[in-house]
C-alpha cells in the first residue's frame, strides 16, 4: 500500500523527484549530511521554480561583479530553421557558438555573458543575454545574421545591473507557453555563461557524495536518534539533516538508541 509520506512525493514531485537520498561524508569524517535527491529539470513542478529563483539570486551576483550591463537578445528566423522546439534549441545554440567566434575576432578576448534560453509563442527559442562589452547594434545584426541568426536583434544598456538580472531571471520563470511544443525540451541547459562566471556553485564540495537507493525518510528513521540540523519543505517533508562524527559514535546497530521510526 502507498503511504501518505509516498503519495505527498508523488504528487509534488516529478516522477524520479525527492525519491532517493544522496549522502556526504566530508573529507575530514566530521560530519555526513544526507540530502533529498531532486531530479532538477524545468520539467518538474517542484525543481522549476526553485531553479529559477536560485539562478535569478546568481545572475544577479555575476552581473554586479563582472559588470555585466548590456542586454541583448538574439532572435532566429523560423523560415531559416521552420522547426519543432527541439530543432531551434540546437540550430540556436550552433549559431551561438559561432557568433562567440566572431565576437572573439571583434574584441580580441572572450566577452563575458550569462544567456537565457526563451521560447516564442510559436515553439522557436531565442536568447536573452547579457553581457560585458558594448556593442554596435549593426555589427550585431550583421553578424548575428552571418551565422544563421535572425534579422531581429537587440542591444540596450542598463546602469542598474539589479535591475537587468532581474528582467534576465523573469524569462526564467515564465510560463513557457500552452502546448508542449514550447516547454523546453530535455537535455537543453536554459542558462548557460562564459568561462569566469559560475552561476550554480556545487554544494557540498568538502564532501565525497553518492546516492542512497532509499527515501530520506527511511534514511533519516534509522538516525533519528542522532541527527542534527534537520531541514524541511514547505510541504513538512525532512528534506535534509545532519549526523556529526561525535554523535555518530553514540548510534549502536543494536542499541534502544537506534532509530525507531514506525513507518
Ligand atoms: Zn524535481
């Protein structure tokens, strides 16, 4: 039978969602954390807005700190590529790639950016982006359309990197649209940013991680007696807690003091 705790999972979380638990030890054996796993795609209704507001916080620190003031928006021309969602993504992403050869040759270095990946109504994606260097709105356009890009480019500057984060993020959590066609398909990353800038920093790096073929709730039942720094979801569900060496040693196999959890 499907418990409460299962059923909860289930209908919040996307289907490989919060089901198993990852488990740190740090380096110097101090402490192990056990974390929820969470599948992390836009596809899930738990993880997508999560996403975003954690990559809004950061695009936000990265435009303060490398200055990134210009936004640009890169556009495609549907008679050009006259695909699904999925094709565009990738005819985008191969003109992008070119475009930052040009801009290379232009600047003499590489251009520091963070790009969004958005949708048109009509399924055909398109990049937000903002960057470090100005610049001339037809070189821009002439370029852009040198590598397969559309006619329809945009470059603007903003004093408040605050504010240009901010209008960056909103694509973010913007409803994709009614039909599939414009969700973003899987495998395709919707930030991305040049070498220099890391938006999402791994969490727990002085720790050595793997994955837990049980629920953080079975995990947290046999360490309830010695866990500390318990987190929980808005849902009241653990989400995440802590067991330190010192306490570790108080958690005997055989002992009364071993988790007694009652599923
Ligand atoms: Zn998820």
């Amino acid at each position: 039978m499907i418990s409460d705790f299962d059923q909860m999972v289930a209908d919040n979380f996307g289907k490989w969602c919060g089901k198993w638990t990852s488990k740190g030890r740090a380096f110097d054996g101090s402490e192990t954390r056990y974390h929820r796993l969470h599948c992390k795609t836009w596809q899930c209704d738990y993880c997508a807005p999560r996403r975003a507001a954690a990559y809004a916080k950061a695009i936000a620190e990265a435009a303060e700190q490398h200055r990134l003031t210009r936004f640009v928006t890169l556009t495609l021309d549907p008679k050009k590529i006259g695909a699904t969602a999925g094709h565009s993504c990738k005819y985008l992403r191969r003109c992008f790639n070119k475009f930052r050869v040009y801009l290379g040759r232009k600047f003499g270095h590489s251009i520091k950016y963070v790009a969004v990946l958005e949708f048109h109504k009509s399924g055909i994606a398109h990049l937000h982006l903002i960057v470090d260097e100005y610049i001339e709105w037809q070189w821009l356009k002439n370029a852009w359309e040198a590598v397969g890009g559309g006619s329809h480019v945009d470059i603007r500057a903003r004093k408040d990197q605050h504010r240009i984060a901010k209008y960056l993020a909103k694509y973010l959590t913007k409803e994709f649209g009614l039909n599939g066609e414009n969700k973003c398909p899987r495998g395709q990353r919707r930030v991305t940013c040049s070498r220099g800038i890391t938006l999402l920093r791994r969490l727990g790096k002085h720790h050595t991680w793997r994955v837990l073929k049980q629920s953080i709730r079975w995990t947290f039942g046999r360490r309830c007696a010695v866990a500390s720094n318990l987190e929980f979801d808005q849902f009241e569900l653990i989400k995440a807690f802590v067991v330190k060496r010192e306490d570790s040693r108080k958690l005997k196999p055989d002992s009364a003091s071993y988790g007694s959890w009652v599923e």
